[in-house]
C-alpha cells in the first residue's frame, strides 16, 4: 500500500516537475525572442524555423510579422544614421529589400523591428502565381539564397488596397476632427467639407487628415514606405505596366522602384538595354510629372550585378538625362552567376542568389555606378549584408541607404539593430559624426590621390 503510494506520488512529482521545466523553457525562449536576443535567434530560433520548407518558413514569418509578434529594438537608433534622402528623412538609413514582403501584408510590424524604409512587392498590375514550387532554395553553409519567384503578386488593387487601410482611421465620437493645413486653405475646401475619394487623392500626399465618410485619412509617419513595381510575365506592353504601376501607387508610396532587373521573368532584363531602358524611363517619368500632387514620389530603378562595364555606362547614361532622369538607383539585385566558393548541394539551382556571395559583386557595382554619375544619383546598396562592417562598406563606396533581406532568413530581427550598432562605431573610429560625410569616401579619397599625382 505504502508502496503503490510512494511510487504514485513519484509520478506526479515528475509530472510536476516537467511543468516546471517546460515552463521555463518556454519563458526563457519568450524572453529572449521579445528581447531579440542575437545569439538565440541566431543559434536557436531561426534554426527551428527553418525546419519548414523554405517558402513555407517566410510565409510563418510574414504572418508573425504582421500581427507584430515581433522583438522591438531595446535601444534608440543611433543619431548619426538619422538621414535625408530625396527630402524624406529616415530615421535609419537600414531598410528592408523587395521581396520579402511581396504583398504589403506585414509593413507595421517591420517598421517594429525597427527598419526605417520598408520596400514592398515587387507588384505587377494584374494577380499572377509566379514560377511552379519549389521556388526557393536555402544554401545554409554559403548564408545564400537562391529563388526564383518569378514576381508572385496579388495585383495592383489587392496591394494597393491593403497599403490604403493603413492610414485610414475611424473618425471618434462627437465632431469629426479635421486638420485645416495650409495647403487644404489654399485649396479653398471648407472646414467641414467632405472630400470625395477621386479629390482625396490630390491631398493624401500633403499629409492632411481628411474626412471620408465616417472615417480619416492620414498618413502614417512610422517609417518610409517604398513600393517595387514589375510586369506581368504575359504582358503586350511592359511599359505600360510601370506607368500602371505610378499611377496606382504614386499617391500612397513615399518612392517608388522600377524593377527591371529580376532573372526570373523572361526577358525582363532586356529593359536595362540603353535604347529600352530610355523608352521605358521617359515615359515613368512622364507619368510621375503628371502626377496632380506635391511632394511627388522620387522614381528609382533597381539594376542588376551582372552588367558589363558598357552597360553600366549606358545606365549612367540614360538615369542622368532630363527626359529619363531618374532620383535613385538600387544595387543590386539578385546575381545569375555562381561563384566557385559554393558549396551547398543547392547551388545549381535555377534563379538569382542572394546573401554572402553577392557582397563583393554588388559592391563592385555601387563603386562603378556612383562613379560613372559621379556621385549625383543617390545609391541604395543592397546585397550580401550581414553585419555593421559589410554594409560600411556599401556606405564608402557610394550608398546613401542599405537595405537587408537574406541576412534576416540567417539571424533573425536582432541583426538590424546589431548592424545599426557596428555601423555607428566604425563611423565614430574613423572620425565621422554622420553617415552623410562617409557616403562615397573611396572615391573621394581616390580622386584626391589622383590630384596630387
């Protein structure tokens, strides 16, 4: 009896202590992930999620991200990455790539994380599936990727709409609360008048709060919102596409990017051809002028690293002319070569590669790219990565901005304040105060060498 007693006692004891231990378990793991504790993510947490299929593993993620069950930086971004770019300011100059949030699902959540640009789509005008699964690949011992998409978009409405409702607010009880700016005086619109959808849209770009009904418009200010416009594999008219794409979008992004550089949709790169390349520009161009509101969205374009040095001159070329003058460009995109140094089994797979192996080629293009503008042509450098010195060093060659995507598959949210963090000392080492005077200084230095020669 006393021995049935001890050892159903024994039982419940372990059972007992095994809540114990998992609980702990579990508030450990909690407290690291709401902390965004580095070394977890990296060694425990993003491992574990990459138990999923690759695709499968960013589709959790985006749903994660966008009901912001995500850490938040426990420290304030360092003043000297605070910048101005295009007449925005960035409260960081470390932004999210295209691609990552294709559908314009999870935008809040990442400016949580603390990006201070967020690049949606790329969106194409009408909903397309993008190339058969599987489509993306990791390459673990190479911190690479390899995906070939192929421009998987819900369409122009779907995205614009999903972007729309987040400056939407229920006006409260009582009096609608209408902002009267200067710019809604001098438009001469009443107090107390109602603005229609189609007029709205003249002033979402003012920043006004403006009554719809029973509900307001009013931007949000939480961070830089970019929109990446593509073409529909299928299309008869890619130009088209991207005026589609100016009009739908110019009212609601702060910029926006012509992608024209994916390796996954056929003949899409053609489009960085000088004589179409010029065609395609002038006519964005064209469009943004059109535009009935100020300040307009800047206009980019996102080349590729696999250009020839001869291709790189009729870009420079085409971007710097009036008719096709464009206000940024973004290097790079995902690369179609394959380096020697690969080694995962995933490395012949069809698409563009992205994460460590791409840092030196997308370098080597910022450095070209800034150099044939000379320095005229503000630079988002993007590619490869990782860490505070890896995007220094974009910053020295010639980019104003940074942007991140296979670095977050690898180690998790942590990595953007980990990169905020080594960025700001390298700066004070080397004697700077602001990322602006660091912007370009290997050209610098290399012009000032060449002058005393």
């Amino acid at each position: 009896m006393n021995a049935a007693a001890n050892g159903s006692k024994f039982w419940v004891q372990l059972k007992e202590a095994g809540v114990i231990v998992n609980g702990g378990i579990i508030l450990f793991g909690g407290i690291n992930l709401y902390r965004g504790n580095e070394k977890f993510y990296e060694e425990i947490a993003m491992p574990l999620l990459r138990i999923f299929s690759p695709e499968t593993a960013h589709n959790i993620s985006i749903k994660l991200i966008k009901c912001k069950l995500v850490p938040k930086p426990q420290t304030p971004d360092p003043p000297s990455l605070k910048t101005q770019v295009w007449g925005r300011t960035f409260q960081s100059m470390i932004g999210l790539a295209a691609g990552y949030d294709k559908q314009g699902e999870a935008v809040d959540g990442l400016f949580k994380m603390g990006f201070g640009f967020v690049e949606v789509g790329s969106v194409t005008p009408e909903p397309q599936p993008g190339n058969p699964k599987p489509r993306v690949f990791r390459l673990t011992e190479d911190k690479a990727v390899i995906n070939r998409y192929g421009f998987n978009s819900e369409g122009h409405d779907a995205v614009y709409k999903r972007l729309y409702a987040r400056n939407v607010e229920q006006t409260p009880t009582g009096y609608p609360q209408t902002y009267l700016g200067e710019e809604r005086n001098m438009l001469n619109i009443g107090f107390w008048t109602p603005v229609e959808d189609n007029f709205s849209k003249l002033l979402e770009r003012q920043w006004i709060k403006v009554v719809k009904g029973n509900k307001h418009f009013k931007r949000k200010d939480n961070g830089v919102l970019g929109v990446n416009l593509g073409k529909n594999k299928q299309t008869e008219n890619a130009v088209e596409d991207y005026v589609k794409g100016v009009k739908k979008f110019g009212p609601i992004a702060d910029y926006l990017v012509i992608n024209v550089s994916s390796p996954n949709t056929p003949g899409l790169r053609d489009m960085q051809r000088q004589e179409e390349l010029s065609r395609l520009l002038e006519k964005v161009v064209e469009e943004r002028n059109k535009l009935t509101f100020n300040p307009k969205p800047p206009l980019l374009i996102k080349i590729a690293p696999d250009l020839s040095e001869e291709e790189k001159k009729d870009i420079a070329d085409v971007i710097t002319r009036t008719k096709s003058h464009v206000d940024g460009l973004i290097v790079s995109n995902t690369t179609v070569a394959r380096p020697d140094s690969l080694v995962s089994k995933n490395k012949e797979e069809v698409g563009g590669l992205s994460g460590a192996p791409l840092k030196d080629k997308s370098l080597e293009t910022i450095r070209d790219m800034y150099r044939l503008t000379n320095g005229q042509v503000p630079i988002v450098g993007v590619g490869g990565i990782s860490n505070g010195q890896d995007a220094y060093s974009k910053v020295k060659a010639g980019a104003s901005l940074i942007q991140l995507y296979t670095a977050l598959i690898y180690q998790g949210p942590p990595v953007i304040s980990k990169i905020k963090r080594e960025l700001d000392d390298l700066l004070r080492n080397d004697g700077y105060s602001h990322i602006s005077e660091a912007v370009g200084a290997d050209f610098k230095a290399s012009l000032q060498t060449k002058n005393k020669q």
